[in-house]
C-alpha cells in the first residue's frame, strides 16, 4: 500500500513538473510574440544570464529577457545554421549583448580574450555546439577568440 502511495505521489510530481515547464515555455512565447517574434519552440532557458533560446519557424534565436523571463528587454537575434561552413570547425559571430558561435565535435574548449579571458557556455543543438557569451552592456570589440581540440592543440585563432 506504502509502495503504490509512494509511486502515485512521484507520478503527481512528474505531472506537476512537466505541466509548469510547458505553461512556462508558453508563457515566454505569449511574451515573445507581444514583440512580433514568431516563437514556435522553446529550446533552451538559461537564467544564469536571463536568455531564452527559441525555435521560429527556420531559424534559432535567442532573447535577453528579465530575471522572471516575463519580459523580453533587448531584441532578438537570429542564429543562421545554414552560415555554418561544413568544412570549418567553427563559426563564429557577435551581437549586440551576444557573442555566438557554432562547432563541429573537433571543438574541445573555447577561450573569448577581450576584457577578461572567459570560456563560453555551450549546448547541443542540432547536431553541432552551440556556444555563446552574454553581456550585460554592448560586446565590447575587438574581442579575439581561439578554439581547441580534444587535446589543447589550437584549431582556430591565434595564440
């Protein structure tokens, strides 16, 4: 009896959880869509630096929104998988509050230079890496970036 309570208690939970992430994923497309942005998926929420990427209904973008991810504050930016050259291991460009690239699995570890030496958040997204730096202001350029392999050996940049 113990075992079947326990096990209904888990499948409300699941059920709880599963329904919150979906009314949040379409709470931040209503917010989206407020703006003229067709957001037809949510990909990824990363509330660390308050992005939302999305799926429209060709391309990933990605929105700077507020700390509740209710309110979109900065527009939105498209990444372009069709750009991504198939024989380089990384594409790479910026934004006005993103810095944003795609790899192949070749790419290891990446190292932005600029102000500071930071390394990028990355996700998987289609079959490639997607990495990206958000600011909180403007990215400030010139903004160099070197691109490693599995084992240190510089694949992109320059040292």
């Amino acid at each position: 009896m113990l075992s079947i309570l326990i096990f209904l208690l888990l499948i409300s939970l699941v059920f709880f959880l599963f329904n919150n992430i979906s009314s949040l994923d379409v709470k931040i497309c209503k917010e989206l869509s407020k703006d003229g942005v067709n957001c037809n998926e949510i990909v990824f929420i990363d509330n660390n630096n308050d992005l939302v990427f999305f799926k429209d209904e060709n391309n990933l973008r990605y929105a700077k929104v507020n700390d509740e991810l209710s309110l979109v504050k900065v527009g939105t930016g498209i990444l372009d998988l069709n750009e991504f050259p198939p024989d380089d291991p990384l594409l790479w460009k910026a934004s006005d509050t993103l810095l944003w690239g795609l790899s192949t699995e070749e790419v290891q570890s990446i190292l932005i230079t600029g102000d500071n030496d930071m390394q990028p958040n990355k996700i998987r997204y289609q079959g490639v890496w997607l990495w990206y730096h958000a600011y909180d202001d403007e990215v400030k350029l010139p903004v160099l970036l070197n691109a490693y392999d599995k084992d240190g050996i510089l694949i992109y940049g320059k040292e």
